[in-house]
C-alpha cells in the first residue's frame, strides 16, 4: 500500500519549452521557474527526481514534428527520462522510498500515475547510475540492435559509431562479448581513449583527425560486417563504402541531423545491393516487453566484470539545457545526466 | 553420350567490345564481326543462340569495374545470359538437340564446357520465351527477392518499381499471389496498362506524369509495406518518404544510375529508423542452389494461370546493342531478348 503525505510548499523547479529552438538550445528558447510541487490525487504518487538522462531524442521532440512521442508542447517542461524517489503515494504501486524511472521531464518533482508499465520500479538499492546506463532504454537499445539487428559473429568486424556514448559503448561491449573485433569511431583524443581503455573495443577511429576511408581500410581490412551507426550524415556513407558481404547496418540514430533537421542521403547505399547487405531501423521501446531478457543478460556481463558504464554527471537543474547541447559538442563519455537531488 | 558433327564453315557473327562507353552504348563502342565458329574439343559443346536476354547488368559489365563477374574487356564478346540449341556435343553432358540456357554472349555460337551448373539443360520441348522470362536468374531473383525478403502478407501495401520489366512485372505477381495490394510504377501510360491488365496489378503509377509523393499518397493511403526496387534515385527515395511501420524495402537494382555511375543518396532513408523498417540488397546467383524451389513455385503459378509473363523480342545480332540501350529508354514490356536464330 502506498503512503500519504503532504507535500505542500516543496517548491518544484522546472525548464519550460518557450521557443522552438534552431540548432543548440538558446536562453531564450527556455525558462527555469520555480512552481509547488504538485499533490497527488488518488491513484498517483510523487516522485523526486534523482537524475535526469539526456538523451538525444529530447532535442528531437522539441521540434513540433510528431514522431513515436508528440513534441513537447509551448509552455510544457521539457521531457526527459530520469530515476527519482517516491515522496509521496496515493496509490498501491508505489511506496514512500520506491526508487523509479519513469518521464520525469527536466523538473525536480514530477506526478506518475499507477502505471508499472511506465513507471517501473528499480531495487532500493540499485546503482541508480548503472540503471539510467544500462538498465532502461538506452541499454535495451544496444542490446536489442547489436542482438537482434547487428547479430555479430566470432571473427566478424564490427564498427560502432559515437563509440564513447551512452549507447555506442554498450553496443561495442556486447559485439566484443559475442567475439567480433569492434572498431569505435568517436570525436577527439580522450573519447578514443575511453572507448580503448574504459569500453574495451581493439580500436578506435578518430573521425576529426583521421581519414575516415582510410582509416576504415586500415582497421576494418576484410570489410565491415557489422555496423551499429549512431550519427547518419558522411560517416555512414563512409561506413557503407567499405562494407563486408551480406554486412548489417543498425540504424540507432542520426544525431548528425538532429540541429538541422537535414538528412544527406548516403551515396554508398548502393554496396547494400552490391554486398548482400542489409540496413534496418529500429526503436527499442517496440521490444519493450522483452526489456527483462536484455536486462537479465547485460546484468550478467557487468558481474562477470565483462560490461563497464560510464557517465558524465552535470550538477543542478540549471545545467540541464547544458547538458543536453553538450550531446552535440562533444561533450559525454557514456551516459549524459544531471543530478537534481 | 554426345555426339560429334563437323561444324567448319559456320558463320559467327559476334559483337565485340571496342571501347567503354558512356552512357548509351554508341555505334564506335562495339563491333560486329563474323568469325568461323569454333569447334567443340573434348569435353565441349556448340550451342546455338537461339534468344539472348538483354539485361541491365549487362551495361554495368562494360564499365571496367569488378562486380559479382568481372567486366568485359576490349575486343571481347559483350556478355549476356540466353538460350540455344546443342549443335555439336564431344561431351557426356550435352546432346545434340538439347536445349540450354548458358552465358551465351552477343554472338550466334558458343562454346559450352561440360558444367551442367552454368550451363543447365531445360525440357526440349519447353517454352524458351518463359525460360528466358521466369525460369531462370530473372524469375529466380523476383522469387527470392519478393519471398525471401519482402515476405509480403495478406491485405498489406506492395509497390513495385520497373514494374512492366522483366524482374518487377514476376516480383509484384509473387506479391499479388501472396495476397497483397500491389501497386506499379512505370513511364508511360502503354506500360501502365500492361502492368494492371497483363499482370494483374491493382494500380500503376505513371512516373512521368503523376507526381510521385501525391501518387503514392493516394494509392498507398496506410503506407508501403513492401517496396521492391529495381530502379534506385529519386523513385526509391519518394517510396522510403511513405513508408508503413516495419517495411521492407528490397534493392534488386539501381537501374536509374547504371548509365551514370552516380548514385545520389536517398534522404529518406531515415524513414527506416522512424519506422523500424529494412532495406535489403541481395543477388539472387548467390542462391543458386534454391533455384529449383522457386522454378516449382513459378510453375505451378503459371499453371494455374495466376503469373503471366510477356517478352519484347527485338530480331537479329545487329539488334543486340539497341535491345540494349532500349532498357534505359524504356522500349520493353516483360524481358527483353533479341532473337538470333
């Protein structure tokens, strides 16, 4: 049974969408106001938000272009995944103390509804970092397109672009766990580093400073058979260029596009026909039903010591829109937060 | 057994790569010549071409660049599949009388080697229009191309490009067969009546006259499903920006590029991470050794009346090299052939 307090007078600070932004989010596209928490009615809980995920689809649904959410509205908080703690319940899913993920939105207090398909609950003693990593939709995402998509071989040589992200090095992780040799491609030298050292792949491809052709040749000699592409733009087109017999393509996301809205369209389609090849899209939240399979065995890795996380911690709700423009300059390794309690 | 006859004094009229043209194939850029026909040695046959199929691979052959077969060089008989009659035999494999589909080649005779692999024997009495049309690498690669990759289901949206060639006007049948609503798209309004009263399709698209977003709006009303491409450019990406959730796209060819080389990049390609959709290129001589599943199916269709197939037959080796450019100016319905005896 859930317990009830009052929660009145917790003041509840939330970023607003006021102007659609173009490109980076700019002040005046939002404002941080400070409102009361909310109470919650019968059948819902409050929740206090312990870190919020950035991810960048958030950048996507500030847009006004309908896409398997709607955009964030004009005057809305802007929504976001994160992991809080149960303050307050006036239902029977959650209790004071429950430790969930859920939409919390960049706001430090938000309502959930009775809902554990939404709101599910995590152990009270979970790593909250390693369940906003892997334990959610971003490391369902990686599992589910490195496993189902990509379905990498012992021998095979997989490439993994934005290698040093949150996605991307999990993604690796699971292709070296399968026995490929996985190649990174990421922006700049500490990213390199971190994707070697920290993540594990055999390689990692600098794309600023290396050729990517060249350097696709020099790493990926017999072909690419496995390609888990979370940018789109040139460095897909690069990828496709060298790509192996009946390679696959996992389409993860396209953040090269996303403060543009424009999609080149890679030339080097054309080796999917040459090569036997396939690309396919996918949207991890589909296979959510089967998020316990994934989770089951990512754990499994990260106990065996064969699955390491890393995240970049922004503090205060005040860096939110840092952060979440941060996504695009280059500045994570791992998971993007921000820590509002 | 085989049998031998003297075959001295045959005439074999030929035609010969000179030059690697650009674009349309140009009166300098081939020779027709007659030489003696060879004769057979141990191990060998004589064919004579009775049809040789004019494919679009066969242009990309010319252009010196390595493919799944190497290209044809200078001075050497441009390479085409078709079929022929044995007419001397000093092998086990071949008898006189029996006929044959082989690389035969722009020429009136070639010389076979005892490989019944590429060079199969069909019925004597078979239609050698059909084998040309359906029983062979063209209906093979409509077979496995619809079937293996575009698996189209009951009552879903099929749309088929170059759908009154040869390979789109079987692939969009097998869809047909299967149950679903297949629409055409091809230029001009004689082929569009071919593709909805020939073979059965439940709408063409003329793509010189109907705008194609608009058109493939009205026809495909919840979306495309399943897109077989023989075409690539801008009709593939006008087909990606309307693709349904969970679509297939089939690449069998990108025959807007074979003149140019060039292969713009389609934008919509992001359509398949927004809809969980796959794009696939395949060749169907990598499953060669399934070609008798799809001839059975095949057969058994055209038996039934349910898969019609027609030829523009274009006469004499002098016509080999306009049967050929007239695949990129649109002059066939069905396959393409040119008969030669």
């Amino acid at each position: 049974m859930g317990s009830f307090s009052t929660v009145s007078d917790l003041p509840n600070r939330q970023i607003l969408l006021r102007r659609r932004p173009s490109g980076l989010v700019k002040p005046d596209d939002t404002e941080l106001i400070t409102a009361p928490a909310p109470e919650p009615a019968d059948g819902e809980a409050l929740v206090r938000t312990t870190y919020v995920g950035v991810d960048a689809a958030a950048r996507t649904w500030l847009d006004g272009q309908p896409g398997y959410l709607p955009p964030v509205e004009l005057g809305d908080v802007i929504r976001a995944a994160g992991i809080g703690e149960v303050v307050a319940s006036r239902c029977d899913a959650y209790a004071v103390g429950d430790i969930v993920t859920t939409l919390t939105g960049f706001q430090e207090y938000v309502i959930v509804r009775d809902d554990l398909f939404t709101t599910p609950v995590a152990d009270r003693d979970a790593d909250q970092l390693a369940v906003m990593s892997v334990y959610g939709p971003t490391g369902a995402t990686a599992y589910f397109g490195m496993t189902g998509i990509g379905r990498p071989q012992p021998g095979e040589t997989v490439v993994v672009s934005a290698a040093a992200g949150a996605t991307g090095s999990v993604a690796g992780q699971i292709a070296k766990i399968a026995g490929a040799r996985v190649v990174g491609i990421a922006g700049g030298p500490e990213k390199c580093h971190a994707v070697v050292e920290d993540f594990g792949f055999d390689a990692c491809i600098d794309y600023r400073e290396d050729g990517l052709p060249a350097a696709l040749k020099k790493h990926c000699p017999r072909g690419v058979d496995v390609y888990f592409d979370n940018v789109g733009g040139p460095i897909l087109d690069a990828v496709l260029g060298r790509l192996a017999h009946k390679a696959r393509v996992v389409l993860c996301g396209v953040i090269s596009s996303y403060l543009t809205g424009e999609h080149p369209g890679p030339a080097n389609y054309v080796s999917l026909l040459a090569k036997s090849a396939l690309m396919q899209g996918f949207n991890a939240l589909e296979e959510w039903s089967r998020f316990d399979e994934a989770f089951v065995a990512l754990r499994q890795w990260e106990l065996d010591g064969r699955l390491k996380h890393r995240e970049t911690v922004f503090e205060g709700i005040e860096s939110c829109v840092d952060a979440l423009n941060g996504l695009f300059t280059g500045a994570n390794i791992g998971k993007m937060l921000v820590r509002l309690s």
